[in-house]
C-alpha cells in the first residue's frame, strides 16, 4: 500500500500503556548511579562521585572530632589525677594476706611507715584450720558429678558441680596428691608441741591435723571415698576450726586496733579526722572483710561510711599502695565534681561519684527497672533478665 512503512521482523505484543516504562524505571531506580552508568557503558559523572567522596569524608571527620572531646576530657581528668594523687593525705592502705595484712600510712604526700602489726598467732591458727580445705580441693576434680545427700544438698548447683568434679570418682589420680599432703601434715603434727602454743590452740590443732590424717589414711587404703565420709570428718573438726578462729581474730583485733592507736596519737586528731582508708582484698572477701570490720571502729564515725573503701582486686597487684590511691585519686575527684558538675540532679550526682555508671540510671529506666536502684535492689527486682526467651523475643 502506498504511503505503508512495513517492518519486517519479529512480532512482539504491544506493552500495556505505561507497563514498559514501569518496568523499566523501576529496574534502573534500583540501581546506584555508578551500576547504572557500568550497566549502560556510560562513564560515571565525575561530580556525582566527588560529591558522595566529600560527603564520606566530612562525616569521618565530624565523627573524629567528636571522639576528640572525649580524648580531651579524658586526658584533662588523668592529670587531675596524677596530681591529686600526691595530695592525698592522710590514707591507710591495707593489703590483706595470710599473716594478717599489711598496712601503710601515707601522711603529707609521703609514705610513713609499712608494716604487718597482726600478731604471728594469727597465721599458725589460720593455717591448720585451712586443712580440711586442703584436702578438698585435692579430692573435688575426682566426685561424683550427681548432688550428693548432703544437709544443703539444694543449695549446690548442679552444673557448678559438673564443671569441678573434671576427672570423676572412676580415676584413683588423687591417691599421690593426698599421700603428699598427708606427709606434709605429718610433719606439722609431729612438730606442733615446739611451737610453744596456747594450750587451748595447740590441742585443737592437734585435733584437726589427726583428724585429716585418719580420713587421709583410710581413704587411701579402700583406695575411695565419698563426700558421707569427708562430711564426717569435717563435721569431727569444725569444733576445734572454731577454736583457732577464736585465737585468730583476738590476734588481729589487738594488732591492728594497737596500730591505729599509734599512727592516730603519731598525726593527731585534726588529720585522723580525715582519715582515708583503702582495704585491697580478692572480690571472694572484699564484704564483712576482716580488717575493715576492725578499722572502721577506729576512724572518724561520722566519716566512715564515705572514707573507708573496700576495693575487691582480681589478683593481688604489684603495688598495693599505688593502685589504692589512683583508685581513691578517682573518688575524691568524682565525689567533688559529681555535686559541682550535676548540682540540680542528685541521682545523677549520686550514680557520679558512687560504684554505678552514671550511664546506668538511664539505662535502668529504659529496661522497666526504677531509675536510681541500687545494685542490689535492681538485681531483687528480677528486671534483670535478657528480654531473649527460648528463642523469642521478649514483645
């Protein structure tokens, strides 16, 4: 037909109106501007790229400088520190360990004296108790993993058991541990009468050492035991364990209060007023801990509660008297700037200058629990749990 254009080709159906342009735009605005440039054999804009390049940059930037306000606090609040630290005055720092403690006084920026005032009564009376204990940890890899028929039978985890009976009563490996230990109480009991003991002590520690030795003896010689057995025998002990404990807390009482009586007449009473005391020990004795029981009688008591800190350690530090004050170096700061910093909010100030993370308050209020609970009471609050339950979360 005249006037007619014809192609010649492949039919292919005519798209709905609108449906190739959909489909079409659709696909390219899923991509990014550089896959689609790659896709159609189109170079990427120059600018395009430039721009999304300036852009990473000023966020990385402006994130760096934000983290360098904290640097500069951090930094400023180290040097508040260091200096404070040869300031403090007058502290006792306290290491606990087995003769009874160590103690430092630390007066006008110096140290004055360090010494270990608990009688040697203390450790003798400490150490024979700590038999049965001795024998314990040598047999406990080798029990039964079931809860045994004991008197506090619910009181013992079940999976804590697992985990420290490792070897099982199938194993005879502690027989040679305890035939040593055994050797080594032989020695004690054979040359306990030298020591030149009270009367009262010498016989119980006595007791405690024939004691081990018999439960020692016939364990070794039925080639097993039970925990019936070692309930017995430290059931025949705990009389005499009570009696050292006696002599051991008469000896620390009068050795540490005989001290304080001297350091406190040494510095007088308008400083021993504003006595700091740090009591270093492992978190398993850091509460009713011995020596602070002692010394909190003999500070100031109007102060105690505030100037007498108890610091749990994970192990014994290198320099007691150091990680004390840089410890206290930090309260006394925090106690400060807690009230200057947050003067409108004392519970904000409170957390501060107190063990919790000033953090905590908030976070305490977004998980259900009541803002400004103590540790303590949050944890009876049951508020605690992970919102994660078998597998689902917690609506």
């Amino acid at each position: 037909m005249r006037g007619e254009i014809r192609v010649v080709g492949r039919h292919r159906p005519r798209p709905a109106e609108g449906q190739d342009m959909v489909t079409r735009r659709g696909f390219i605005d899923g991509l990014s501007a550089a896959g689609a440039a790659t896709l159609f054999n189109i170079a990427p804009s120059v600018a395009t790229s430039a721009d999304g390049a300036k852009k990473a940059d000023a966020r990385l930037k402006a994130r760096d400088a934000m983290r360098a306000t904290n640097v500069g606090m951090r930094s400023s609040y180290a040097a508040l520190k260091s200096a404070l630290i040869s300031r403090l005055s007058p502290v006792i720092v306290v290491q606990n360990d087995a003769t009874g403690g160590r103690f430092t006084l630390i007066h006008q920026g110096s140290e004055r004296e360090s010494v270990s005032p608990v009688p040697e009564l203390f450790e003798l009376a400490k150490s024979i108790s700590h038999v049965p204990q001795g024998i314990f940890s040598i047999i406990a890899a080798y029990l039964s993993d079931e809860v045994p028929n004991v008197p506090n039978a619910e009181r013992i985890d079940p999976h804590d058991l697992d985990m420290v009976a490792s070897e099982g009563p199938r194993s005879d490996g502690w027989t040679g541990p305890l035939q040593g230990y055994a050797a080594t109480l032989r020695t004690a009991r054979r040359q306990l009468g030298n020591a030149h003991l009270p009367q009262e002590l010498e016989a119980s520690c006595g007791k405690i050492l024939d004691e081990a030795l018999a439960f020692i003896g016939d364990s070794v010689k039925d080639g097993t035991f039970d925990m019936a057995s070692f309930e017995e025998f430290s059931g025949r002990t705990y009389p005499s364990i009570r009696t050292n404990m006696k002599f051991a807390a008469e000896a620390q009482i009068s050795g540490v209060e005989g001290l304080m009586r001297k350091w406190r007449g040494e510095i007088g009473e308008q400083a021993w007023k504003d006595l700091y005391t740090v009591v270093l020990s492992i978190w398993t004795t850091s509460e009713l801990n011995q020596a602070s029981i002692i010394i909190r009688r003999c500070m100031n008591p109007a102060k105690v509660a505030t100037h007498l800190i108890d610091l749990p350690t994970v192990e014994v530090p290198r320099d007691p008297v150091f990680v004390a004050l840089d410890n206290l170096a930090r309260i006394v700061q925090d106690n400060v700037s807690a009230e200057l910093v947050f003067p409108t909010d004392p519970v904000v100030a409170d957390a501060f200058k107190g063990k919790e993370d000033l953090l905590s308050v908030e976070i305490l209020h977004q998980t259900g629990a009541t803002a400004g609970a103590s540790t303590t009471a949050f944890r009876a609050t049951g508020r605690s749990g992970c919102p994660v339950r078998e597998g689902k979360a917690r609506s």
